[in-house]
C-alpha cells in the first residue's frame, strides 16, 4: 500500500527529446538516466534500443520511455543493477519522477515522432543540436512541431568535445539567430553556471524563454547543470481530479497469464481498480463497458491512476484484436458520441502547391493517427501562411474528438497545425461501417445500384470453348466487406 501512495504523489514531468537522426538524444538519455559516460562511440544508446535493427543502425525507429529519479535534495537515485534499471525502485527512493520520451530524429521516421509529440503530451521539449553539425535535416521540422503545438522549449548542444570552437560558436550564432526569427520568438539564454539554471528555470515555464545548454556525453562536461535544471521542472497539465475519467489509449499488447493490456495517458479524472469504463469506438461507433483489473504506473503495481499520469490497464474479457490505437475509455457519465465529421480552425504551414475540397491527409489529434478527407473549406483554396476553417471526415473509423484538441495535418511535405472546433455526432453525420465514398464524396451506400446483367466471357485456356457467367458491374472476385480491401 505504501507503494501505491507513493506513486501517485511523486512529482512528475514528461521531456520529450527530439532533433536531427545522429544528435546524440539516444546517448545522451542512457549517460543520465544510466550514470555511465559514453565511449564516443555509441554504448551508452544501447541500454534504451528496444529492437534489433536499432542496435545495428544506431538509430531509434519507435517511441521509447526512461524515467530520472531525484530525492528531495536533488540527488539522482538511479542505481543501474547489471546494466538495468529497476524502475519500482527508483519510484521507492524518489520524491520527482521525470520521464523521457524518446523519439526518432530520421525522417522515414516522422510519423513517429508526430503520434510521440501528440500522443503522449509531453509538458517540454528537448531539442538536440549536434555542435559539428549544426541546424541541419529534421532539426526545424521539430522546432516547427513544437512551437505549434505551445510545448515549452529547451536546447542542447552535444559533442561539444570533438567540435572545433569557430564551428561550435557558428553553430550557436545560427541557433540564437534562429530562436530570435519572427516564426519563434524566443529569448535563448546560454547556461553557464548553476545561477542561470535557476533563473532560467524560474522562468521557463512563460513558453518565451528558452535555455540552451552546452554539454559532453563523453567528457561529462556541464551534464550537472543539465541535471540541475531537469530537477526545477514541474509538471504544467493540470490532473482534473474531480472530472469524469478519459484515458486515451496508444499502445495494445497481449500478455501471457494477464490477458490483454492497454497504455496511454490519462487525461483528466481518477481511474481505479475495478472501475467500469466505457471502451470505444468501435467501427461502427458503439462503446462498450469494460472493467479494470489490474493498473501500472511506472512498471510497478498501483490502485489508481490520475489526470496526467501514464498507466497500463489489464481489461477483463476483451480481446486485443478489438483494440486499437486512437481508442479513449471513458467513464459512462460522459456519454460518449463518436464521430465521422469534425470542423477545425487550421493554419498551413507549409504546401508546395494549393489544398482544395477531397484532398485527403493523415490527422494527428492525441493518439488518433488516421487519415481523413476535406469535405468543406471556408475558403476556395489554401496555400502556405492560410488560415481556415476546414471540415473533416474519417476514412477508416469514427473516433472520440473534443473541442479544443490539438490536430496537426500532414501529407508529404504539407504540414498544417490547428485545434478542434466542432465535432458531428456518428448519427448526424450519416454514420456508416466502412466509411465508403464515391467521386461525389457521397455515400457509396445510399446509391441506388444498377441490376446486374449477365454476360458470357469464353475463356480460350479451356478445353472445348468452356464459359463463364460473370456480372457485368463487378470485379471477378470481390473482397469481403470486413476485410481492410473492401472497406476502402
């Protein structure tokens, strides 16, 4: 029991890290939360790669979690044992929890980092900039995603031991420069000793100041200020303790003996042991009673889960095939209503040429990735810099929206950001199973279909002229309605 206390009051703070493939965010997350210097060539990554071909390339391709303990004097309690970390007992020893979302820095990778960004609403960011290599690839793609999103922001130059000092100073005259442009309006703020850390600290959380550290994963040099500042962070999503529950789901697994287990992110509310919640939606919109059995926060087991925190439910008699990601479980005094349609108030930042009416992009609004058509536009047309008001509609499953989410909009190189105004509930917005439409962007459903004619095909590989009957509308073999072929 007292584990179960202790783990709801620790003070907490999500950091997700991003920047350019090959910045050293990998490294440095396994220097602080392992305590063991890098070789200068890649070991201390390896204690955070979840998958083989991470290992061998060296690069994060999935969203990865670490967390950093402190005590209530600022030490670290992180004590690696053979190279592991015991997580319950860093939780037992720490009165703050930060936890590290790590996330691809390549760009085969975005979509990646968009569903990290998005899903699991970090409360700052870590932009990594390597110092020999300066702002270059992804670099400003993550700025850009960060800005949009109003996620406060902090700057670390790494490998500053094997950087030549002209280039390192380039790389932080371009970095201020690009801090100070009209697109961030940020004031960066070097950190050179522990008197700006907390002056810089103090005043992170205004969105307008935005420190920016200098430090060696092999060297160890100004890693304790680093430190240092991560120990004054405090979580900013308030809990809404006293709301309805709402839990977004982001990940689905199957566990041997457990059943099946579900991850996400509390958004508001309390979660308990054998609540009953509302799981959805389904494709065709319905939500479902489920009941909890088992909760854990931070690999140990807990009694309940508030706004804000991380958990992992096991779920009674549900089966994983019927989960996916983008799923909300609720609690019932909400009443959920899916929806196929939703309006939202969206700026272009970038399109290199115009969107218009039925152009179709991927939409990232919390842990929802799908993609979606525009039915309506309070515009003709868009262009980079145009700001709008769009109505969307799903393509694949209705989903659980609510006014105010963030949405971010991307396709290629399109990138668009905004927020939900309006959600159509499933049944007004002419709700159906596979969302299918013809070139009219109407319901291929309530279309009047012409009677099939039969006509005759003579199949010439056939001994003695044999014949076939096919329709004279449809395709030789057509797939089944539930499968994901007949649902497009």
């Amino acid at each position: 029991m007292n584990l179960v206390i202790k783990g709801l009051v620790l003070a907490r703070g999500f950091v997700a890290v991003v920047g350019n493939v090959d910045a050293g965010k990998s490294t440095l997350l396994g220097v602080l939360t392992h305590g063991e210097l890098d070789n200068g060539r890649g070991t201390a990554r390896l204690k955070l790669f979840r998958h083989k071909h991470e290992i061998e390339t060296g690069r994060t391709s999935s969203v990865g979690n670490d967390i950093l303990g402190f005590d209530s004097k600022g030490n670290i309690v992180n004590k690696p044992v053979q190279g592991s970390l015991d997580w319950t007992k860093i939780c037992e020893n720490a009165t703050k929890v930060v936890t590290f979302i790590d996330l691809a820095g390549h760009e085969k990778y975005l979509k990646t980092t968009v569903f990290g960004m998005t899903g699991h609403a970090p409360d700052f960011t870590m932009l990594m900039v390597g110092a020999n290599m300066g702002i270059v690839g992804m670099t400003k793609e993550h700025l850009g995603l960060t800005l949009s999103l109003h996620i406060p922001i902090f700057v670390v130059v790494t490998k500053i031991d094997m950087a030549p000092p002209n280039i390192l100073k380039e790389t932080l005259r371009l970095l201020m420069k690009m801090l100070k442009s009209p697109g961030c309006r940020k004031t960066p703020i070097l950190i050179k000793n522990h008197d700006d850390v907390v002056f810089s600290a103090t005043n992170f959380t205004t969105e307008t100041l935005c420190p920016i550290f200098q430090v060696s994963n092999v060297s160890g040099e100004n890693l304790d200020l680093l430190r240092s500042f991560l120990n004054f962070l405090s979580a900013r999503m308030p809990a809404h303790v006293n709301d309805p529950a709402e839990f977004q789901i982001d990940d689905t697994y199957s566990v041997p003996g457990v059943g099946t287990v579900v991850s996400g992110t509390a958004l508001r509310g309390c979660i308990k042991l054998n609540d009953t919640l509302l799981l959805g939606p389904d494709p065709v919109g319905q939500f479902v009673p489920i009941t909890v059995k088992s909760i854990h926060r931070k690999r140990m087991p807990v009694k309940e889960v508030r706004g804000g925190q991380t958990a992992s439910f096991a779920l009674k008699k549900v089966k994983k095939s019927l989960l996916r990601k983008g799923m909300v479980m609720v609690a019932p005094s909400l009443n959920p209503v899916a929806c196929w349609e939703f309006e939202g108030e969206i700026l272009v930042l970038h399109h290199p040429t115009t969107i218009q009416v039925r152009y179709q992009a991927m939409v990232h609004c919390g842990s929802v990735r799908q993609t979606a058509t525009i039915l309506e536009m309070s515009q003709d047309c868009l262009r980079t810099g145009d700001r709008a008001t769009l109505r969307f509609r799903f393509i694949k499953n209705p989903e659980y929206l609510r006014p105010g989410q963030k949405i971010v909009f991307r396709e290629g190189r399109t990138k668009a950001v905004g927020e939900v105004t309006k959600t159509v509930p499933y049944a007004a917005s002419g709700g159906h199973q596979s969302g299918r439409q013809n070139v009219n962007g109407e319901n291929s459903e309530t279309q009047p279909q012409k009677p099939y004619k039969k006509r005759t095909r003579r199949n010439s590989r056939s001994k003695g002229g044999e014949t076939r009957t096919y329709p004279s509308n449809a395709p030789a073999s057509t797939p089944p309605q539930d499968s994901p072929a007949g649902q497009l």
